[in-house]
C-alpha cells in the first residue's frame, strides 16, 4: 500500500510528546536567530525531567519574533533507505535506522509498500529522551500555538485541565 502526501488545503502539523510546530510557507520579516543551547535547537524543556525536545544544529535554526512566537528551518539531513516497518499506527509509521534507531515519520512524508518504508529526501530528526525521533520534513516551521512558541498538550487532573508534564 502506497501512502498519500499532504493535502495542501490543510495544515500540517508534527507532535512529539508535547509539543507541535505546523509548516508554513515562509519565515516572516523581521526575526531573531536564536543561539543553540548545546549544540542543539530546543523547542521545548521538559518541566520535570529537564529533557527537551530538540534538533541538533546541523538540521535546524531557530529564531523568535517580537511576540515570542517560534520558527525553524528545519535543513535536515538527506536520508535514502528502505526499512522494514517496525509499527504502523494512525497516520505514523515507525522504522529502526541502523545509526540513528527508532524514528517515527509521518506516513504522507515516505512511501510504504509491502511492509517496508522507504525514506527519500531531507528531514531533520527532532529528539528526545523518554520519546521516539521523528522526522521532520525539511522545510519551514512555526510553533503550532503561541505559548512559548509550541503547543502544550493538556491533560485532565482531578483538581483541574493541566499541561502535560514531561
């Protein structure tokens, strides 16, 4: 079975864990490059674990505008293989890289037939360490909600609607 590629009608929005970013066509004027923080991109810290979720700088720039909110251009890293599919769920698709392990993709971001993935093209592999790398697109970015630039899942407590902790 061979995947589709995004509808141009709609957005396109990627989530690791949570945060999110939604492509759009092009960085707005007026930005400020935002330096690495260890030689890596944060999009967001965790409030508990104090992991991030983060690009290494080759695959990535980040910058802010006056409001606060967040985009990147995702470079990425051209990556060429057929994989066998590790997972398949809802619009993800999963696949063990021999040097960078487990990364999710989006199933409209590769082709899969007969059980295997094939990943062709540039992506930036945007990581954390209690959460699978994913595959980013290259392409441009903004966070997908202006609240510290990326979306913060939200999750039900007894007391009350809280962010997701990570």
């Amino acid at each position: 079975m061979k995947s589709k590629k995004h509808s141009t009608n709609v957005p396109v929005l990627y989530r690791q864990g949570d945060v999110a970013i939604e492509r759009i066509t092009a960085l707005p004027p007026s930005l400020n490059r935002v330096p690495l923080e260890s030689g890596k991109v944060v999009l967001a810290h965790g409030e508990v674990t104090g992991h991030h979720h983060a690009f290494v700088d080759v695959d990535c720039t980040k910058f802010t505008d006056s409001s606060g909110a967040e985009f990147f251009d995702v470079r990425g890293r051209e990556m060429s293989f057929t994989l066998p599919v590790i997972r398949r769920w809802k619009n993800q698709v999963m696949i063990s890289h021999p040097l960078h392990g487990m990364i999710e993709f989006a199933v409209a971001d590769v082709s899969i037939t007969d059980g295997h993935v094939t990943v062709s093209g540039k992506f930036g592999l945007l990581r954390h360490d209690e959460h699978n790398t994913h595959g980013i697109p290259a392409g441009i970015y903004k966070g997908a909600q202006i609240a510290n630039g990326t979306v913060r899942q939200r999750e039900y407590h007894p007391e009350s609607i809280r962010n997701v902790m990570d």
